[in-house]
C-alpha cells in the first residue's frame, strides 16, 4: 500500500481524524467508564481534553485522564496559570464538541440554569460548540422532575443527550439511569461531529422499527432464516432515540447489544414478529419495517428432531407467512409507515413497484447480494422513494450515517405532507 492509500484508508476508516473533543467528567460512579471513552474517541483519530470537576477526582485521578489524553487535565477554576492564558475560555475555542460523561444530577442542573461556578461549567458557558451528555444517576434522582425539567431545557438549548440505559444501578437496583456503555456515547459524539446536533424532532412521538432476519423452525435443531445482521434497523432505532422517540424495536434473533433507552421485544418466527407488530402499532406514529421476514415458513414443522433414516431427500411443505408491512399500510388508521426493499437487481423499478403495491408512504430499496452487499454488512447505500414519485439516494456510508440520512429524508417528506 502507497502512503497515499494509506492516507485514504485512514480518511475512509476514521473520517472525525484531527477534530476536537474536550471531555467534562462529573462525579459519579460511571467516571471510570470515562476512561474507556477516552481511549476510544482516540482510536477514531480524535484529540481529547480533560476537564474533571472536584467531586469526580474523587472517584478517578486526574492522573489516568492526563496519561490515556496525552494532555494535561484541568480540575479547577484557579490553578496557577499564566494570566493570559484563561483555560476556560481557550480550551472552549479549541473544541469542536463538548462531551459530559457521566453527566451527574448535579452538573446537568448548573448546565439549565447558567451556573459557572468551577472549571467545567465555567467551560461549557463559553463554548459554542455542540454539546453532548451522559447522564448517569440513580433510577429516582432521573425520573425527579427537577432534573428531567433540566434535560428538557437543555434539550431546548440544542443538547444532545444520549442515554441513560436502563439496567444495573450502582446502588444494586435496576432501573433507568445507568451511563450509556462508552461505545454508544463516542457513536453519538463522532456522528455530531459527522452531522452536527439533530434536533429532537421526533419529540413525543412513538416509534416502531422492526430488525433482523426471522427464524422458521423445521424441527426443535433446525430451520430457516437469512443473512440480515440487524444493524440498519438498530441504527434506525438509535437514530430515532436521538431524536427524542419513544422507541419499540422488534427484533428477529441478532448478536447486537440493546440501544439505549430503546425497548426491545424479541421474538423468532414471522408469526411471533407479526404479533409483535400487531400490539405495538396502536401506539405508533411511525413504523419501519426493516427485518427480513421469511416469505415462508415449513407447514408442519416437526415435533422431534428428523432423522435422516435411510431417504436421500427430504421434501418439505413450506406456507406464506403473513405480510407484515402489507397488512400494516391496508389498516386505518395507521402510523407514517416505511418498508425496505432488499433487491439482487433494478433497485429503483422493484422498490418503486413494491412502494405501491403495498400501500407505503416510503420505502428504502437497497442491494443485496453481490460486491456491495448490505445484507449482514457494516455500510449500507440506498435510495429512498416516496409515494408522491420523489427519491433520494444516499451514497455508500457506515449504517448508522444511512440511519441519519433515512430519517432526514422521513421528516422531510412527512413535512411536505403536512404542508
Ligand atoms: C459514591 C457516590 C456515588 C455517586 N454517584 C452519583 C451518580 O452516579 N450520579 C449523580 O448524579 N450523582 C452521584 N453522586 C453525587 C454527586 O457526587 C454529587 O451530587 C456531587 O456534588 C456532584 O458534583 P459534580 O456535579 O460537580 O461532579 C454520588 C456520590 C457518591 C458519594
């Protein structure tokens, strides 16, 4: 490989290289997730600083910050310094984006309301890059309603908030609070510096999305399913959670970790996911329907394993499961309701055909098969159509960026709808 080709592998493979994080870590317990975040957003090329307030020294040192950023950290208001410097203000003019994480009860409150008492609110006052949090705290300190009146404002204020997961609290209790795992809060933070801070235009709303293949069992060991991996209807779930959705993801058997603050109902079958469907969609205001459904599903499927006895074939009955996105666009009412088109060829005229045969509002034709597969893939390209004739496509990106791309293009014709 020429070191040009390495210069453009880099680009392609951590497109965020050179830009700016400063990382503000508060004083809870997560802290030390803190550190994980640190050396990731490094792995993706990024410069990273260090702002600690007093309490979070107390659960990690100062000193693991400075040795996995490369740079010193700053801890307080008024450490000796030379008199022009003013770290506050310089270190904000060197960000192009300001992370808090974890993001304590406390910190998110002088965050709304303009408090600049240490270094690091000090700090987050005079930035005007975009601004990222974490929050991390017990179940009830999140759900009291002074700091979900905070994050609401901050929301306001154009903050994007990722997380909390729901899980094990530090305390031994499980519940909503837990710090989103370090690789979800550099996901966010590289996509906004990607894409800049999407607003919470989905606010309010509930979402359904459907991922993965479906299984169809043929006897208790055996069955039939398909390639999909799952990962484009995650990134559409997470996506949405970014935007502010209340998100159900139904989802066929896949190796990936929940999303943050997204529910999601697991099933197998088609059958099982049709049902899935059936109850969410009440509630919904928009459905995606990503999964790979299995068009069919064996008749009779056995009740004990098959033996393969002394017969060279085995010939086996297979049905039509139900058509999910069909049956969903037929109903009334019905949420905003997008479907995916997975084609080996002529993406545009089979997605296009499929739009209307089913009764959608969009559907996002992608290719699969062949050199650029999406099936089980890490990117994606595809074309998204919509039924007054308009399409969008969106070059070939890793599928969280198509993700972004989808969405923009949803709330943009759902906006030309309304108008
Ligand atoms: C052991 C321990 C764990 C704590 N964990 C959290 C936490 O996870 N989230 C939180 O909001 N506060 C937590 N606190 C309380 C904060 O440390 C306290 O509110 C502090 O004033 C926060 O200061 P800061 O926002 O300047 O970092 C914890 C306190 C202790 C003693």
């Amino acid at each position: 490989m020429t070191s040009a080709d390495q210069a453009e592998a880099a680009c392609v493979t951590r497109p965020n290289e050179g830009q700016k994080v400063v990382l503000v870590v508060t004083g809870g317990i997560a802290a030390y997730k803190a550190c994980t975040i640190v050396r990731r957003l490094r792995d993706h090329g990024l410069q990273v600083r260090v702002a600690m307030t007093a309490a979070a020294t107390r659960f990690v040192g100062p000193v693991t910050f400075a040795a996995l950023s490369g740079h010193e950290v700053i801890t307080s208001m008024f450490e000796a310094r030379a008199a022009e410097e003013i770290p506050h203000v310089r270190w904000a003019e060197w960000a192009d984006l300001v992370c808090v994480a974890p993001a304590t009860a406390d910190f998110l409150a002088k965050m709304a309301h303009g408090v600049a008492d240490d270094f690091a609110s000090t700090l987050y006052l005079a930035n005007a890059a975009p601004t990222l949090v974490a929050p991390a705290m017990e179940d009830d300190m999140y759900r009291h309603p002074a700091v979900q009146r905070n994050l609401a404002t901050l929301a306001g204020d154009g903050v994007a908030t990722i997380g909390p997961a729901s899980g094990a609290l530090a305390s031994g209790r499980t519940g909503p609070g837990r710090m989103s795992e370090p690789e979800e809060v550099v996901g966010a933070a590289v996509r906004i510096l990607k894409h800049g801070v999407v607003g919470h235009d989905l606010a309010g709303q509930r979402v359904l999305i459907t991922a993965g293949p479906t299984y169809e069992a043929l006897d208790p060991v055996r069955g039939f399913t398909n390639r999909s991996s799952g990962r484009m209807g995650y990134s559409l779930a997470r996506e949405a959670r970014l935007r502010g959705a209340d998100v159900t993801l139904v989802s066929g058997p896949v190796a990936l970790p929940a999303p943050a603050g997204v529910e999601v109902v697991a099933v197998k079958s088609a059958a099982e996911m049709a049902t899935a469907v059936d109850a969410a969609v009440p509630a919904s205001d928009v459905a995606i329907l990503c999964a790979a459904v299995c068009d069919f599903t064996p008749h009779d499927p056995a009740e004990r394993k098959i033996k393969k006895g002394h017969s060279d074939r085995l010939e086996v009955q297979m049905v039509r499961t139900r058509d999910i996105l069909a049956g969903l666009a037929a109903s009334s009412p019905r949420p905003f309701v997008v479907g995916f088109a997975a084609e080996t060829e002529d993406v545009r005229a089979h997605a296009t055909e499929k739009l209307s045969r089913k009764g959608c509002d969009m559907i996002v034709g992608n290719l699969v098969g062949g050199d650029t597969d999406a099936m089980g893939s890490t990117d994606n390209a595809v074309i998204v159509f919509d039924r007054n004739g308009g399409e969008t496509a969106f070059a070939r990106a890793p599928k969280d960026d198509i993700a972004t791309q989808i969405w923009g293009a949803i709330g943009r014709f759902r906006a030309q709808l309304e108008t």
